[in-house]
C-alpha cells in the first residue's frame, strides 16, 4: 500500500532537509499549494468555475478528475483538499487494496469523530480498481466517511463503474498549452525549493522545453532540471536554445498503449484512411509505432480496413496488405515499416466500399429475426440413399452444366427469405463491374431476381 498522512504543520524536518538538498524531484518541491499557483484550468477554478464556486461555500463534493499524465490532477487535489481544511490521505490504486482502504475509512470516521473535520481519499489512477473494489467505495462516500478524489487517464465512462459515477463530479482536465507550461517554468525558477537562485533560462528555451513536454507539467519540470543539471558550471545554470535542444530525446510522445490516447490515434488511423488521406494516415501510423505500439496490432488494423472499408471496390488492397503484414514478419524494424506505408497509402488511395461489411450485418440481423430458417430440399446434401428418398438435393441444377454458368432462376435462401438483397455493389472501383455482372445475371426475372 502506498499511503501517506501528512501531519497539519507540512513536512517533517527530514523531508524538508531532502528537498532542500535536491533529493525529491523538481515537480514535486514547486507543486502549487494555493488554487493561485495552479496553472490552466481556468474553466474549472477559475472564479465563475465550478469548483471554484464550491471552495468558495467551503464544499468539496467526490471527484473524479480526468485527464492526460501532468496535467495537474494530483496537484489540484492536494490544493483543493488545503482549501477546505482536510486530511489529504493519498492512495495508489495500483498497490492497494479493499483491505487498506477499510483502515484509511476507520481512521476517517475516528476523525470525523472528534471533530478533525473531512478525510480527503485522493486515489491515483482509480480506473485500476476492480468492480468489486470500487463498489467497496460506495458506502463509505455515500455516508460522508470521506470525501474521494479520483484520477484516472481513462475516460471514466469506460473504465469506472455507474454507481460509482453517479456519486461524483467528473471534471476534465486537458493537456497544459505551452503558455501555461511556460509559466510553470518560471515559477520554477524563482521557487525557493526549485532552481531560485542557481539557474537562469531564456525565454525561448523555456519556450521550448515547454513545447517539447507536450502539454505534459511533470515533464517539463524534469526536462528543466535535466537542463539545469547539463548546463551547470561553477554552481550555475544558464539554461539556452542549445541546451533544451540537446534534451529533445526525452521528449517521448504521449501514448499509453492501452488507455484512451491509444484508442484516439487509433481512430484517427482508421479516418485518415477511410477519408482518403493518405498524408495523415502515414503520419498516425507513424505516431503509434513511434510511442512504441506493436506494428503487428496496426497491421492488424490494417487488414481488418481492407475488407471492411475498402471490400470489393479493390480486392487488391486486401491482398496488398495480407503481403505486407507477412513482409514485416519477415523483416521487423526499421525495414518493416516499408510495407506498412506502403499498405497505409494504398488503403487510402483506393475506392471504398462498406457492401461487404453491411451485407454481413444485414444477414446477421435476418438469422437474429428468423432464426434457423430450414435448408431448402434442392441444396441440401444426399450422400445416403435415405436422404435421397426425403428428396434432399432434389431439383438442384448445376450452374456449369447451364448456358453462361448460371441457372437462371434457381434459388438459394430459405425458402422464407427469397428475394431478399443482402449485399448492394456500390458504383466504385471493381465493385461497379461485380453490380453491373449481378445485374445482368438478374436481369431474366423470377427466383432471387424480385428484390424485397
């Protein structure tokens, strides 16, 4: 279990000792303490915010705070809970358990008892949780016991249960812009426990450190204080253009692999392609594998694409990229990643057509409605003389042996069913000349000819 109580009177005199010395990370000494040094989020605590509105009458209802990695979730948690005078218990949802949380409501109520006023439960990354352990929750935030904040990265509509949900308020917090990025950084600067007095820094370095974090706070403080560490000479720091961009390898890109982020770059893939871009298609393709996606899951997504989006307008983008998965088996990274553009594009460039795709569903849909319709006598299959005598496979005429390959006339749904279109060509690409060719086939009327 991860779980600190901090005493009312701040940190003890070792930890005050450690970040002096440098010890505890940068972002962690500078962390705001007042709703006034919280960067961003103007909507949200700003006067006329919601929150702010609620410090304001000294409430603080459950919370859900979502939002991307450094974009200031536990920061706010920790300056709203100082705002209304609450013991701020702060707890990982990856190493704790049902049994931790139990103490930690135990010591609430004691609290709560003798007048210490409201616990404050801040739970990092609360989509962890199981079902079973955030229903274990619900009581305990129902009755006051204490008041929850939770951060999550996921989008709470998948990954938090309803009830839960319905007990809090969800507040979305979005990705820092450079601006407000920068304005950390300078804070940082002039911190008595940050950098005040040992480094200076240009404006457009900050600017650029700024940049580089994308959005993210943490990040731009460590690349600061990774800046601070290379350029410092004689015990200073002077922080320029040069010395950020020499930190540009660790500014990886924002991505986790099985959370929200994934499933957006994911999307915008798959839109590219299906609108026929093939510029952006390359250049999200190019985002997961470089934040470090399996290129097997978007090859993966690939072929599922050329059947579902493309189909029968070309069949040779589905060949195209069935070689071109093979191909990165065969040669991994970096090589790998010429096949993949080169199906990515092609996806792209080519016709499109979802017949396939809706005819399938269509047909789905009937068996759902009909169930399981009996096979007509005339295609059912004969290879015992009992089943010939019930007829099976009786009055079935084979398309070969008829003028042009095709017996006209001849049905091939149940008998309930005939005359039902399932699948409708589109007029792109080869699928024009597959409808034309159906059309004509049709075209003598009667059996499966009469649409419905």
């Amino acid at each position: 279990m991860a779980r600190r109580e901090p005493t009312p009177h701040g940190p003890s005199l070792f930890e005050a000792t450690a970040r002096r010395n440098g010890e505890v990370p940068l972002a962690e000494r500078v962390r705001p303490r007042r709703l006034e040094e919280v960067a961003g989020h103007e909507k949200l605590i700003g006067k006329a915010g919601p929150l702010a509105r609620f410090l304001a009458a000294g409430r603080l209802p459950s919370l859900i705070l979502w939002g991307p990695p450094g974009s200031g979730k536990t920061t706010l948690a920790h300056v709203i809970a100082e705002q209304v005078r609450a013991t701020f218990v702060p707890f990982s949802a990856v190493l704790g358990g049902i049994a931790e949380v139990r103490v930690i409501v135990e010591q609430a109520r004691a609290r709560r008892a003798v007048g210490q006023g409201m616990t404050v439960l801040f739970i990092d990354e609360i989509h962890r949780f199981n079902k079973a352990q955030q229903d274990s929750l619900l009581p305990h935030v129902e009755d006051g016991a204490i008041t929850l904040v939770g951060a999550t990265t996921e989008n709470p509509s998948f990954a938090l249960n309803a009830p839960l949900l319905s007990r809090c308020q969800t507040y979305r917090l979005d990705a820092h812009p450079p601006a407000a990025l920068v304005a950390v950084l300078r804070r940082a600067l002039v911190h008595a426990e940050g950098l005040a007095g040992r480094v200076d820094a240009d404006e457009d370095a900050l600017l650029q450190l700024a940049e580089m974090a994308r959005g993210d706070a943490r990040r731009a403080l460590n690349l600061l204080d990774l800046a601070a560490e290379a350029t410092t000479r004689d015990g200073h720091a002077r922080i320029d253009c040069a010395a950020a961009t020499a930190l540009a390898g660790h500014a990886t890109l924002l991505y986790d692999k099985t959370g929200e982020e994934h499933f957006n770059v994911i999307s915008a893939f798959i839109k590219s392609m299906r609108g026929s871009d093939p510029d952006a298609a390359v250049y999200w393709m190019m985002r997961m594998v470089e934040a470090g996606d399996d290129p097997s899951f978007v090859l993966r997504r690939m072929l599922i694409f050329a059947s579902e989006d493309v189909g029968n307008a070309d069949p040779r983008a589905l060949e195209l990229t069935v070689a071109a998965d093979a191909a990165f088996r065969r040669l991994g990274l970096p090589e790998g990643l010429y096949p993949m553009a080169q199906a990515a594009i092609y996806l792209a460039c080519a016709p499109k057509s979802n017949a396939a795709n809706l005819a399938w569903h269509r047909a789905q849909e009937r068996i759902a409605e009909t169930g399981a319709l009996p096979v007509p006598h005339h295609l059912r299959n004969a290879p015992t003389a009992l089943m010939r005598d019930e007829g099976y496979g009786e009055g079935y005429r084979y398309p070969h042996d008829e003028a042009g390959g095709h017996a006209r006339g001849a049905t091939y749904l149940p008998d309930a069913l005939i005359g039902e279109r399932y699948y409708h060509p589109t007029t792109r690409g080869l699928e024009a000349k597959l409808g034309e060719w159906l059309r004509k086939l049709r075209s003598d009327g009667g059996g499966e000819n009469s649409e419905r």
